[in-house]
C-alpha cells in the first residue's frame, strides 16, 4: 500500500499542476475572434508553441503513464477512487499558483472528496486484513 500511495501522490502533483499549466498556456493564446479554419489554425499553432501548454501536457502525460502502472499491480476498485484525491490537489494548486478564489461550497465538495477516497483506502485495509478461508470452509468443487 505505501508503494501505491507514493506512486499516487507523484501522479497528483503532477496531474494537478499540469493542469495548471495547462489553464494558464489557454488564457494566453486567447479565444478565437471568429470561427474559421485560419483561426482555428492560428490558435493551434499559438498553442503547440506556448511553453505553458507544452508543460501541462507533458506533466498530464506523465500521470497518464503513473495511472497505467498502478492500474496494471492494484485493483481497479481501489486506483480509481484514490485518483479523486487528484480534485484536492488541484483545488490547492489552483488557489495557491493561480491564486484563485475557492469558497466554502468547493472546500467542502473537496473534504467530501477526501472522506470518500479515505472509506477506499480503508476498505483496501480491511481487505488485506480479512482472515482467508480454511480449506475445510471451502466449496468442494468436484
């Protein structure tokens, strides 16, 4: 589980600053004055070269990567769920890198968030502590 967790909390970070990165890169190349192909391309091209984006792209890359590993050695049942702690960090990144208000409705959507990843995370506990079945308890299976 301590492998898991690490492995998590690297994916987070990076997952959350990317997006960050991410939000910032699409605030500069701005919004299409109209939509026609030569804007749409204008932008496209103003997004491929943004170092903001570029960044993001490659940190969500790297979560994606992070994702994949942990969802090939842990249930899916258990990934999963733990990946909504990604909201908490990103909440935070927001407020301190973009300096963004969060208000007392999204802080307590994120301690919700927080609750339901800790029931996961305890129900993998109580998984791993339950007793397995004796031999004799088992179905006989012929």
């Amino acid at each position: 589980m301590v492998k898991l967790l690490l492995i998590l909390v690297v994916a987070l970070v990076l997952e959350a600053v990317g997006v960050v990165f991410l939000s910032n890169g699409l605030k500069q190349i701005g919004e299409p004055s109209r939509l026609n192909l030569g804007e749409i391309g204008r932008l496209m091209g103003r997004g491929v070269t943004n170092p903001n984006i570029l960044l993001g792209v490659l940190m969500e890359t790297a979560f994606f990567v992070s994702l994949l590993v942990m969802l090939k050695l842990w249930d899916v049942s258990l990934v999963w769920p733990l990946t909504s702690l990604g909201f908490v960090l990103t909440t935070l990144a927001a407020k301190y890198i973009r300096h963004e208000e969060v208000n007392a409705m999204r802080w307590a959507g994120v301690f919700l968030i927080m609750a339901g990843a800790a029931m996961v995370g305890y129900s993998e506990k109580l998984k791993s502590a339950a007793p397995e079945p004796s031999a004799s308890l088992a179905p006989n299976k012929e």
